[in-house]
C-alpha cells in the first residue's frame, strides 16, 4: 500500500472537504494526516471505515491503547510517523499490522530502520536518501518497500537493486530519462508520474497502457488535466 500522498489543510480544509474527495474516488486510496484538524474520535473511526488511511504523529498525543484501538480497524492503512515514537512502540504497532514510513532524516541510522524492516516487512517504506546501496539492497532483501528519486543513487546502481525488489520499489520520474524510465518499468518497479516530471502524457500513456498499475500519477500536478488523470486511471494506471 502506497503511503505517500498525504490529505492536509493544505488539500482539504475541513473533513466536508476529505469525505467529498473519498465520494468522488471511490477506487482510489488516500490517507489523511491528523494534526491540523483536531478530529474527534467518531470522526477518524469513520473515516477509516471508508477505507481513507490514518497519519499518525506524535505531536497528535494519542495515547498507546488509541493507536492500537486505530489499527485494529484499519491495519496498514495506520501510518506512523516515526519521528518522537520510540523503536519499541514502533516495533510494536508494525507487529500489530501499523505501516511506517522512515528515513535518515526522521533521526534513524540505519540499524535502527533495518530493525523495522525485520519487524513489518513491506509495511514499512524506506525513503532512499542519504542511504547507500548495501543499506537500500539489505532492506529490500529484508521484503521492505523503499522510495528513490533523482540523485538519491546513480541510475544504474538503481537498476542494480530492482532484482531484490520486485513490486516494492517505488521512483519518482522526476529527472531521469524516457529510456532509464523504461529500465525501471521492465524490472518491475513502480514509477510515479508527478513532482518534477519531465515526460509528455502521451509517452507516460504509453507506459500505463504497456505496464498498468506499476504507474501511478499524481491526479494534482499541474500539467495533468482531470479528463487525462481519469483515463489513465480506466486503462490500468494507479491514481495518487
């Protein structure tokens, strides 16, 4: 389950504003942060019912038996940000079915997310910077799902780890060539169409027409019209 794009104020101002969007895309996934909305608990229950995930961060103050009592309902749908949780209630909520998403810059070395990797598996997603390739290559052996993008690893050494990773390596288009693109794609990786993304809609076409769900399209970038986004989504490609 893909975690990174995240429902916030800045998106959706008031839930009215989160349970239109869940109407309007009934087949999407979208996972909605808390802090900002000051949510009651009726509320987050109900939007997990509609299958809308949860970011949960410490500074939302819930308490452990909370936490728990979420991802009971909603399992991996139940993010985390790791940031001022400890590894042993991390370790604990990945076990309990939570997902995690972490990097080095979250204050992790790289032990420490190799720890929970161990502990939640394909629940926890690894952002590539500032790693090298043994890290990224152990936690992907590990069947943890990690996220690259320009200039966290040379293309080729990225090529490299594909086998390792099959379906669990997500990377952003954003920087890298139509041809290295492909490479990514026949290696079963899962590119991302968005933020800094260089390729025409006919080429990314193509892709989605060629590869399916191993694309997924950011449905707000600004050169992505809605009636492209929705026929890209009808021929097989993942709408973010």
């Amino acid at each position: 389950m893909f975690h990174l794009k995240i429902l916030s104020t800045n998106t959706h101002p008031n839930l009215a504003a989160i349970k239109s969007t869940l109407a309007t895309n009934p087949q999407r996934h979208f996972t909605a942060q808390l802090n900002g909305y000051n949510f009651d608990d009726s509320n987050i229950k109900l939007l997990i019912r509609k299958k809308c995930g949860i970011c949960i961060k410490n500074e939302d103050n819930l308490d452990e038996d909370k936490i728990q009592e979420y991802i009971n309902l909603g399992k991996e749908t139940i993010v985390l940000n790791p940031k001022d949780f400890s590894e042993v209630e991390l370790e604990n909520h990945l076990q309990k079915g939570a997902s995690v998403v972490v990097g080095r810059a979250d204050g992790f070395d790289v032990f420490q997310i190799k720890k929970l990797v161990v502990k939640g598996k394909e629940k926890v997603f690894v952002l590539g910077g500032q790693l090298l390739e043994s890290h990224l290559k152990d936690y992907l052996v590990s069947k943890g799902c990690v996220l690259l993008k320009h200039k966290d690893l040379d293309p080729r050494t990225i090529s490299k780890l594909l086998p390792d990773g099959e379906d669990r390596i997500y990377i952003q288009s954003g920087g890298f060539s139509n041809f290295r693109i492909n490479k990514f794609l026949d290696g079963k990786a899962n590119v991302i169409f968005g933020k800094g993304n260089q390729l025409t809609t006919d080429r990314i076409k193509e892709k989605v027409e060629k590869y399916k769900s191993q694309i997924r399209i950011e449905s707000t970038h600004p050169t992505f019209d809605t009636v492209w986004v929705k026929e890209m989504e009808k021929i097989g490609a993942i709408i973010i």
